[in-house]
C-alpha cells in the first residue's frame, strides 16, 4: 500500500498535504496515517530534527565552521528556531551554493528571502522550483507572508495556477461503489484477473473481479485482521499476504489495538486465513505497510512507523527484523531485484535506497541533482525502473524513474500525470495489463487531524485509475 502508517502519524501532517520544510509532514497516503513518525526534515528551515542529508554526506557534530551543503542547512536551521532570520539567510545561502540543483535547499533559501524583504530574490527561487513543476507549498506558509501583497508574489501565483493545470493521462479503471472504504493497497492477480485491494476503515479486503463483480474476499476484521495496509500475491503458493495494523479510525477500533501491526496470508480461492504473524508487544507502535516476495516464498515488509523492514521466511513463524529503524528514514515502497540480492527501498524521506539481503549495508540510490524525490508512495517496478505516487509536492503526481542498466541509479525522472480531478489523496498502486492502477481518491485526507475521526458525511466512492505504462526506448 503506499505510505500508509504515516498517514495517522503525520495525518496532522498530512492534512493540508503541505510540506513544511520545517520538518517533513508526510502525506502519503497512508504513510500519513499513522503514529507520529517524524521524518528527518527535508529541507527544513525549522524541523524539529536534524535535516536530512542533502547531498548524501551527514551533517557535522562539530562546532567546525560547515564544509557541505547538509551542515550550512543544519546551521541554517538553528538560526531559524532563534528568529534569526539574517543568519538564517546566510547560511541557506551558503549552502545553496555548494548545491545549487537542491531543491530543498532551493525553497528554504527562497523562505529566507521572504523573511528578509527580498521579494524578487525569493520568487526567483521559487521560480526554478516551478520550472522543474515543483511546488513545495509557499502559497500558505507563513514565511512568505511579508511578501505576498508585492508584484512579484502576483506572478508567482499566476505561474502556480498554470502549473496546477491537470496533466491526465489515464482513464477510469473502475469504481468501488461502497462509500468510506479509505481504500490503500492494491494487488493483481493475472491468471484470473482480479484486483485486490484492502480497506483501511472497513478492516477487510475487497475483491473486484474481471467481470466487473465486487465482493469481500477477506470479511471485516477477519481473524482479528486489523486495517488493511499493503498487498503482495504469492502466485506459486496460491497465497494473498496483506500487512494490517490498528489505528484510531478502523472500524471497531480497540484502544489496545493502537500500534498493533502484523501479517495475513489467504487462501486465493477461498479467502481463508492460511497464517497470520504479528510483532511482539515491545512498547513501540508500529504499521506495517508496503511488501515484497520472492520467488522462494519469503516476505519482505516496510514499518512505516519505525522505518524498519523485517522479513517472514517461507515457513517461519515470526518477522525478523533485517533492517532497523535507525537505517531509514521512513521507509515505504519495497521491490526486489531481478536476482533478489537487493530489495530497492522508496523511502518517504529520502527517495530510492537499496539494501544489500547478504550483508544488510544500504547504499544510496543516486539521482540527478535536480530531481526531487521526497514522498514516494509504493514502489512498482518496470523493466527499467519504478512507478510511484508522489504526495511530497504540489500537486499531487505519478512519476517514473528510469534507472541506469545496472540498477545502481535514477537516470531521470518522468512527471505521467499530475494533479487529476478525481485525486482525494491519491496512493500508490499496482501494474497490471500493460498499465499502473492506483486509487485517486483514498479520502485519507479526511480524517480529523487530531483524533483520526472520519466523517461519514464526506465518504464516497473509490476511484481506481488506469494509467497506461509506455516501454521505454
């Protein structure tokens, strides 16, 4: 499913799908849900973290004066939290140099601009931000405040309202009728062509059949199935496998429930309950989310609350965790290599990163310094890279990444569609029949901020797209 554990988590976060530099809010679908996973802020100008990386290299401990472009932003930061304003500024400035294609950086300086008066400088950053269709959110951050009465700011805006202009590409898939399903994960099986796809509120999985016919595979809270999150077919052993978790807004919610995640394999023809593994009760909430398996039958899982990954062998009955939380930022989206020696990871904060299943190192997945990777939701791979939603900009977006032949970096990346008019919190999706389906409107984004409470009054149908996926050349 995509970024679903975030989703509760960041769901203050996620409401708005701004993102404030200061400190990433995630709005990824469900990746916004749940918890309160707090990502290494991006590009923030007053995160309550540490900033992420911006050129791969950690910021400095040291009261050293900064050397990389991480360190002047890390130091740009603390002047911020201090209203210094002027230093702020400075430092961004600085660090910008050292990586002029950031788009992080890029924004955060234009922020300071505004903070200082500089009307032409900050919208002239904000305008090689445009130009790359990118829109990190100044129309309502407080930052620009001070500038938006100028002439600038007004042909700012004019060029925003152009860039908002939808780019649609796909058709309608199909629909789910039922309203309120907060759909997420979505699978496909070919021999038979049905979808799968799980509900979040409904604690169930819906199959929509190749004839058009809906119906409950698995029934609402099915074994103790919580809300469904991410799906993944196990075609040889004729086995559905879905991550669920419990969340405040799932239907029959219970307050131990709360944090509580694990893994579910049905029986494909009948929808029985086949196995079920859940993590052990560790003071820690969890949501586990996006999957991957292997052609031996092992099962790769994100936790998108904790950002690590853990793995459910074949005829194991526990998860093992193969990568902790300390190794990610968020981690999302999960695909194996052709020889499955590597599992690519989409990681909500920091783009595309590959952990080696021999020796568990991770490596940074390169991309080309003006591409902008935060907030990819699910990872589909194509035969020369990956298709995923991103929820990190404005608007909303399906993107390709063409990866080099050896699979070691982001050659480019491809805008299909963008900002459709049936998106409502678009998440990712699956390939199938020569196209990337994806639901356009997951409703997450309704849910009450602070309680997770979703208001009946506004659900409505699922929309599922169909986006066709050209070969490259």
């Amino acid at each position: 499913m995509g970024s679903f554990s975030t989703m509760w988590c960041a769901i203050g976060a996620m409401k708005g799908r701004r993102m404030k530099r200061k400190g990433i809010v995630r709005v990824a679908g469900i990746a916004l849900v749940f918890g309160t996973v707090a990502l290494a802020q991006q590009g923030g100008a007053a995160g309550t973290q540490q900033p992420a990386p911006a050129g791969g290299q950690a910021p400095a401990t040291t009261a050293q004066e900064p050397t990389s472009a991480a360190d002047w932003n890390a130091a740009a930061v603390k002047a911020y939290r201090a209203k210094d304003y002027k230093r702020f500024l400075t430092d961004e400035r600085k660090g910008l140099a050292l990586e002029p294609e950031n788009p992080r950086l890029i924004y955060n300086a234009a922020c300071g601009e505004a903070l200082n008066g500089n009307a032409k400088e900050a919208v002239a950053l904000l305008d090689q931000l445009l130009a790359r269709r990118l829109d990190l959110g100044a129309e309502t951050d407080a930052d620009f405040a001070g500038i938006r009465n100028t002439t600038e700011w007004a042909q700012f805006e004019a060029k925003l309202a152009e860039l908002r202009k939808p780019v649609v590409r796909s058709t309608v898939g199909f629909k789910l009728e039922e309203p309120g399903l907060l759909a997420a994960g979505m699978a496909f099986e070919e021999t038979t062509g049905d979808f799968y796809i799980t509900s979040v509120r409904g604690r169930k999985i819906v199959r929509r059949a190749k004839d058009g016919k809906v119906s409950d595979f698995v029934r609402e809270g099915q074994d103790g199935f919580l809300a469904g999150a991410g799906l993944a077919i196990d075609g040889p052993r004729n086995l559905l496998y879905a991550s669920t978790a419990g969340v405040p807004f799932m239907k029959g919610a219970q307050k131990d429930d709360d944090g509580h995640a694990g893994l579910f394999a049905f029986d494909l023809k009948t929808g029985k309950t086949m196995r079920k593994v859940w993590l052990p009760t560790d003071g820690q909430k969890h949501f586990l989310n996006n999957l991957a398996v292997g052609r031996a039958g092992n099962v790769y899982v994100s936790d998108s609350l904790n950002s690590g990954i853990y793995e459910l062998r074949r005829d194991a009955s526990t998860l093992d965790e193969i990568a902790p939380p300390a190794m990610f930022t968020g981690s999302q989206g999960l695909a194996l290599s052709d020889d499955e020696k590597t599992l690519f990871v989409g990681d909500f904060g920091e783009g595309v990163l590959a952990l080696d299943l021999a020796t568990k190192a991770k490596r940074r997945i390169p991309a080309p310094a003006d591409a902008y990777l935060v907030g990819l939701d699910g990872l589909a791979k194509v035969h020369d890279g990956f298709v995923t939603v991103q929820l990190q900009v404005q608007p909303a977006r399906v993107v390709r990444l063409h990866m080099d032949p050896q699979w070691r970096r982001v050659l480019s990346v491809e805008t299909l569609e963008s900002n459709h008019p049936e998106y409502d919190a678009p998440i990712q999706g699956t390939l199938a029949e020569g196209a990337f389906w994806y639901v356009a409107d997951s409703q997450l984004e309704t849910l009450d901020p602070k309680t997770g409470k979703f208001p009946a009054e506004k659900a409505k149908a699922t929309v599922v797209l169909r986006l066709p996926i050209a070969p490259s050349p």
